[in-house]
C-alpha cells in the first residue's frame, strides 16, 4: 500500500532512507533546513556533501518546506541529528497540531539528548503527545548509508512497544536487499544504538595506535559487556544486545571506515587533538556526547565501565590514551562469566 512519507534530515542516512522508500513505491518527502542542499538535490540529484558518487532518482524532491513536506503524510521519518530531535520535534508538533493529524512516528537516530539523557523516541514523546502521532518506532541495526546506496545486503531493526507499528515500519521499508526484523524492546534498541558509539571511538582509537585484532576483538567482547550490563539497568531484554541492534551494530561501527566514530577514535589514536578531529570531521560525531551520558549513567547506577570510564578520561579529561589502555590491562582480575558486577 502507497504512503506518504515525510523525511526529516537529508544528511546520508536520511537520503538514503528517503531513496529506499521510493524505490519501495511510496510517496516520499525530503525535508531539510538547507536551501542549497535542497536545491542540489532537486536539480542535480545528488546529495555531495554526504553522498559524494551516489545519483538519486529524478522523482525525490527535497523541500526546505516542513508544512508541505507533513501535509498528508502517513508517516513521518525522523533522521536528524540527536541534538535536534526536541527542536525539529516541536516543530513538527505545532504542524500537526494545525492539520489534526497523526502519522505514526519513525526515528533512525542513534544517541541520548544532553543533560537529560533521554533516549530519542522520550523526546518524541515528550514533544509530541498522543493525539498527533499513532505510534513511535526505533529504526536500528548494522548500516551504513553508503552501502545501502549500492544496494548491499542490509539488515536492521523496528523497535516498538507496540508489535502492530513494528510490522508495519517492517513492511515500508523491506526489499530485496534491505530486510527488516521488529522488535518490541524499544530500551534495548535505543541504548545498544546510542551506547555502541562509544566502542566505536575506543576501536578506531586502538587501530590509530597500531594495536592488531586481537585488541579490537577483545575491546568489542567487553565493550557489549559494559554495554548490555547498563541497558539492562534501564529495563533492556539483554538478548536485545546480542541482537541486530547490539552485538550487529557494535560489529559493523567499530570495524568499518564508513564510521564517523572509528574514524574519530582512529584520528585521536594517531595523536590528533580532540578539536582538530572535530573540526575536520565536518559531521556529528554521537560518540563523543555519548560517552559522557553513559559514564554519568554508570555512577548513578553504580555500574563498573571501565572502558566506558577511560574512554571518557581522554575525551573529557586530557587522559594520555596509552596510559588508560595500560590502566585497563593492568586492573585486578576478573572472572569473564558471573553477576553484573564483573567488569
């Protein structure tokens, strides 16, 4: 069945998405705050700043509109920033609120708000109440905007507490190349999406450094171990992170040059101050506000993350990256099996 779609963000992931859904038959709606990025779509089907080689259908339009890109939709795509969630999420609310509509609700952001440390889809819901949304789904897993361009096999996540809207983000999004699975532990979703991140960084870090795999496979072991003890504080199922959402994202972020945050972590690992990566990067890095939420998350919940923890010391504390590694192979010994409190 034919909707209409409205995409909010046209950075790589957003117009990705906007592209498979097209291509999957619906009505599709690309908004973005840029009037340069929409006009190059438009006119030149191409998005050159995020997606340097990819081509886009002549049939997606981009739009600087956020009434006409809501107007009708049955479904609005949520691909902005973290940071903007609440604000476009306001927006979007008085929107709605003026036709009397509600689409259900997709996010595909990974990360927690600043400060309060919310997951995105609390956000949504806080922003946007009951009556102007039929539902709220997490879009998650393992991909990459450039692979899924080229149409590689790619298989992700819609997480919802409510299985009925699950399935149905499934059968929006699900082609011969892209498939779906649901998933109705929308915590478990949202943290392994926005905590893996923060791996990530450690890993590219390890790879700067010139550490081999037996490194990175065993910052990736203890890292979904960190990971899963903390979500599962927060009410996750600790299956979720040896799911799609968890172990597969965590996989495919830290071992990948597609990732802003190996490439961060990979640039601090090679001596690069922390601006200078920040500034060359040119993109949001989630990794970087992430980590300070989950390591102020730990001491609240009184979780040991070490990893997490020496990771924080060099993003926030100036912490020499070879020095916290050594602090990290040097710390008492631990059994690899046991309660939660074995890190």
């Amino acid at each position: 069945m034919t909707k209409k779609v409205a995409v909010l963000g046209a950075g790589s992931w957003g117009s990705v998405l906007a592209s498979v859904l097209l291509e999957n038959g619906h009505q599709v709606e690309l908004w973005t705050n840029k009037e340069s990025q929409a006009a190059e779509i438009n006119a030149e089907h191409t998005n050159s700043k995020y997606l340097a080689d990819f081509h886009f259908s002549d049939k997606l339009h981009a739009t600087t509109d956020l009434h006409a890109a809501l107007t009708a939709a049955q479904v609005v795509l949520f691909v902005v920033p973290t940071k903007a969630i609440r604000e476009v999420a306001v927006q979007v609310c008085d929107e709605l609120r003026a036709m009397n509509s509600a689409p259900l609700l997709i996010h595909a952001s990974k990360g927690l708000e600043l400060e309060t440390y919310k997951r995105v889809s609390q956000i949504i819901e806080e922003e946007i109440p009951a009556g102007y949304r039929s539902g709220i789904v997490a879009l998650s897993g393992p991909s990459h905007a450039e692979e899924v361009a080229k149409k590689d096999l790619t298989l992700i996540t819609a997480a919802s507490e409510d299985l009925k809207q699950a399935e149905e983000t499934q059968a929006l999004f699900m082609n011969e190349y892209l498939r779906i699975y649901t998933n109705t532990d929308l915590i478990g979703v949202e943290l392994g999406a926005a905590f893996k991140n923060i791996i990530a960084l450690g890993a590219g870090a390890l790879h700067g450094l010139g550490y081999g795999d037996d490194a990175k496979a065993a910052l990736m072991t203890r890292g979904l171990a960190e990971i899963s003890r903390l979500g599962v504080a927060f009410g996750a199922d600790p299956l979720t992170f040896i799911g799609l959402s968890g172990v597969g994202d965590l996989i495919v972020t830290c071992t990948s040059v597609h990732s802003r945050n190996w490439r961060a972590g990979d640039q601090l690992g090679s001596g690069k101050k922390l601006a200078d990566v920040i500034n060359d990067m040119g993109m949001v890095i989630e990794g970087i506000n992430t980590c300070k939420a989950a390591y102020e998350l730990s001491l609240q919940k009184g979780i040991e993350m070490p990893i997490t923890q020496a990771i924080y010391n060099v993003l926030y504390q100036g912490a020499d990256i070879k020095q916290e590694i050594t602090c990290l192979m040097t710390r008492e010994g631990k059994a690899e099996i046991g309660t939660q409190q074995q890190a």
